[in-house]
C-alpha cells in the first residue's frame, strides 16, 4: 500500500480496486456531522468539484431483489426508471439498515466498490461526460477518483438514464 493510500485509509473498496490494478486517487476530508448538505453534495464541495461529477450510492427493491443504483449527487434517483432499466414493474428505497447490512458499509459512506455482497448495478449514463468521476470510498470523509470506464467495469454496471432533477 503507498504512503497515499495509507493516509487516506484503507476500506475495502480501495482494497478491491488495488487488488483490480485499477487507477484511481484518494481524496479524504473532513466530514462534517453537523452540515445541512447530503453527504453527497458535502463531498462535492470539500473536494471543489461539480455535484454532477460526484455521484452516489443508493440501495433499492427491485421486484424483491436488491439493485445498486449510481447517481450524481446532484439529482434524485428515478424511482420508476430504474424499474424500467432492470426490466421490472417496480422498484421502492430499500431502508438504510438493508442497505448498510448487503453492502458493509454506513449510510453516507455507502461505495458501490468492495461491497459485501456483489449485487446488479446500474449507473447514470451522465457518468459519460467526464473524464474523471468521484464515488465513495467507503466512509463519511472519503472520496475516490476514476475513469467512468473503470468505475463500469470494477461495478460490471449497466448503464441507464437514472436521474431525475432535484
């Protein structure tokens, strides 16, 4: 493990993408329990980038299967498209217990890397417009850098329109 990554702490997403080879960057920073922003949107900000950039890590019920679902910070997860996309009538939020018990991680610190459990992904297909993407690192406090590609392949996640505005 580099001094870079050591300083940023290790979690088992950046374990799995250092066991996948996979190029990507560390960004810690200090979380804020007391902020009014989403987790979310207080990562895009300590890191200086766009919300769109940064995209999130939610847990849903599809036809009684758990999907991942991946979208910018910046927009709310569409419900009904993400039905649509896995091919299913409908799909609800799962709880925060259910989500943090299939993917071994907290609530706000949710990565669609190293999860517990490997579970069918979808991501926002805006994950496209950028070089370089942000996703969870695995804790409140830690963001990772990658290529879209990358991010689609360590996920092996289909891509979707999966956002509605805020």
């Amino acid at each position: 493990m580099s001094r870079k990554h050591a300083a940023g702490g290790s979690t088992p997403a950046v374990h799995a993408l250092l066991e996948a080879g996979v190029p990507h960057t560390l960004h810690p920073y200090e979380h804020d329990p007391s902020s009014d922003l989403s987790y979310g949107l207080e990562a895009a900000a300590a890191l200086g980038v766009e919300p769109d950039q940064v995209f999130k890590t939610l847990c849903a019920h599809v036809d009684g299967r758990l999907v991942v679902a991946i979208v910018p910070v910046s927009g709310q997860l569409d419900l009904k498209a993400l039905a649509r996309a896995c091919g299913a009538k409908k799909a609800e939020m799962a709880s925060p217990h259910d989500a943090e018990r299939a993917t071994g991680y907290v609530v706000g610190g949710i990565s669609p890397l190293g999860q517990r459990t490997a579970h069918p992904t979808l991501l926002d297909e805006t994950v496209e417009l950028w070089d370089t993407v942000y996703v969870s690192g695995g804790r409140r406090g830690l963001d990772i850098g990658l290529a879209p590609a990358d991010l689609i392949a360590a996920t092996s996640a289909a891509l979707a329109p999966l956002t509605k505005e805020n």
